[in-house]
C-alpha cells in the first residue's frame, strides 16, 4: 500500500467496526490489511467475535492488544461509529440489518462476485479510505422492508407468527416444490389480483438490482421511495412487475386449495411456512441504514461496471472525444 499523509484528528471516525466472513482467503488478506492500517494511524478497532475467530485474522499483537476490542456482532453498533464491510453484497446486508436505526454508516470493501453495494477497491484501501475518513464521501439512506406473518390463535385471538427484516426482498416461494403457488395480492386493502405463479419477489430499491432484477424486475434508483412486486414465472402472459408507493401496505394470501406449502424468506434467510389462514403483510420498517460511498462512485457507474452496460466497442464509449 502507498503512503498517504493521514491525521487521525482530522478524521469524521474515530472507532472503526470491521466484519468480515470465512471462506475466501482474499477476506482474510484484506482485513489484516485493514488491521494494520488503523493500527498505524491510531484509530480504535472494533471487531465482532465470528470475524476474529476466522483463522488467520490477526489480532493478537503488542500492538493491538490495547487498540483492539473484540465484542458480540450484536453489540457493535454500541461500540463503533463506522461499520466496514469487508466481502459481497450479502455481508453488507448482514450489517444493514444489524446496524439500522443505530445512525452507524457502512462501507462496504468489495470481496465479492457482483458487489453492487460495496464501492472500496481493496487495492487501494490506504488511498480511498483516507478520503473517506476525512470527509470526501456521500451517504444514501436505505430502507428495509418489516414481514409480518398474521393470523389467529386456537382461542380467535390476533397473533404476529413471525416477523423479520429485509434490505433486499421478501420472496414468497414454493420451496422445492416444482408446483405453482395460487395467492390473492392486495395493496393498502385494495385488491390487484389472484395469482398462479412460482412465487412473488417484493423488493426495495436496493433489492431491484438482485433477485427482482433476475426475475424480471426493474431497476430502481435508490433515492426512490419506492417497492417492487415482481412475480416469478407467472403463469400468464399478461403479469408485469408493478412499482407502489414505499409506504404501501402488502398483504398476500394463499389459497387453501394450494398443492405445495408456501414458503417465505427475508434477504435468503431460513424461510418460514405461509398457511391458507393467515395472512404474509409487507410494511417500510420505520428504520434505516446509511451506506457510504467514495465521491467518484454514483449508482449509474455501478450499473455500467456491475452489469457490464459497458461492454461493447471503443466506438460507443462515454469518454469525450
């Protein structure tokens, strides 16, 4: 790494977080570069319990000893004001999750395939981060979908079965089934209509460049108040994904006729059964979480450079002639 002249009391953070996972050497590389970063400008470290355990990490040293608190990931919004992501788009969901409402940023280094929220190239940490750290960066408040899985008790009584969070999407799916699921749609107690699909992906505008987008989806800028219903291999022709209003309020129910149990999931997490009497309702989450970005990165040029909108001849090319 290069030598950029740094004054850690100049800087808007002071305690950084770091996460990271098991799994890909190059993770590993990157955090003890980051590590011996801070440690060299005389930032305070803060690190959650799974990513110190990850072999190879290095944090037992003379010198980290005193500068580096290893805490549960839970915890680490008490305990840092910045939250650096080190891997893909799915550790960064992780900490979004963990760290909304907390008024904790996230910066995302990217150590994975597509990595549509994580703007530091890992090559040039020292360069970027001191930017970062003093200041020349942009943030963009993100905000995550509640799922609520409603019904009754044996006694009539109204109870909440589940409830998760989402950054990304909530998908109602067939598991491994092969068969389509029969589900009435409606939005703000307005019906829209009855489905025979694979599924229903409803996604926020950081969701619309993942599964949404897979499936079918528009692509949605993330300033947009804004939640996308995209239906998986519907079975007519005419079904589009529609675009509400983020304050809209999603309720879906499968029919009892349904050949295969209806499965939901939040961001790829453990998916929970959705039965005939109940009801799936999809609601903004009053809280939010703000990304970081270095001031050279817009969300356009991530949708050249992580969707290869650029790959084509020198011809077309948005440089000026």
């Amino acid at each position: 790494m290069s030598s950029v002249p740094f004054n850690p009391q100049k800087s808007h953070f002071k305690r950084i977080g770091l996460m990271g996972r098991a799994g890909k050497k190059s993770i590993i590389t990157t955090l003890n570069d980051l590590i011996a970063l801070l440690l060299r400008w005389g930032l305070d470290i803060v690190i959650d319990t799974s990513t110190a355990s990850i072999e190879g990490v290095h944090i037992h040293s003379d010198q980290a000893s005193d500068t580096i608190k290893v805490i549960p990931r839970s915890r680490m919004g008490e305990h840092c004001d910045l939250m650096i992501v080190v891997g893909g788009d799915g550790s960064i969901l992780q900490a979004g999750s963990l760290l909304a409402g907390t008024g904790v940023p996230v910066l995302g280094v990217n150590r994975g395939r597509l990595g549509f929220l994580a703007d530091v190239n890992p090559d040039q940490l020292e360069v970027e981060l001191s930017e970062i750290f003093l200041g020349e960066f942009h943030a963009d408040k993100r905000f995550l979908l509640k799922m609520q899985i409603l019904g009754h008790t044996h006694d009539g009584s109204p109870h909440v079965f589940h409830e998760s969070y989402a950054l990304n999407d909530v998908v109602l799916h067939a598991g491994k089934s092969v068969h389509t699921i029969d589900f009435k749609l409606q939005i703000d107690d307005i019906d829209v209509y009855r489905q025979h699909a694979d599924g229903l992906i409803v996604a926020t505008p950081t969701g619309s460049t993942a599964y949404s987008l897979s499936a079918g989806g528009p692509i949605i800028h993330p300033s947009l108040d804004a939640i996308c219903l995209a239906p998986m291999h519907p079975h007519t022709l005419s079904s589009r994904p529609i675009v509400v209003s983020g304050t809209s309020k999603i309720a879906i129910k499968v029919h009892k006729d349904n050949r295969t149990q209806p499965m939901v999931s939040a961001d790829g997490e453990a998916s929970v059964p959705l039965d005939s009497n109940q009801t799936l309702l999809i609601t903004k989450h009053d809280k939010s979480f703000t990304l970081l970005h270095p001031l050279d990165v817009d969300f356009y040029q991530a949708c050249r450079t992580k969707l290869n909108w650029s790959l084509y001849s020198e011809e077309f090319s948005l440089d000026n002639e």
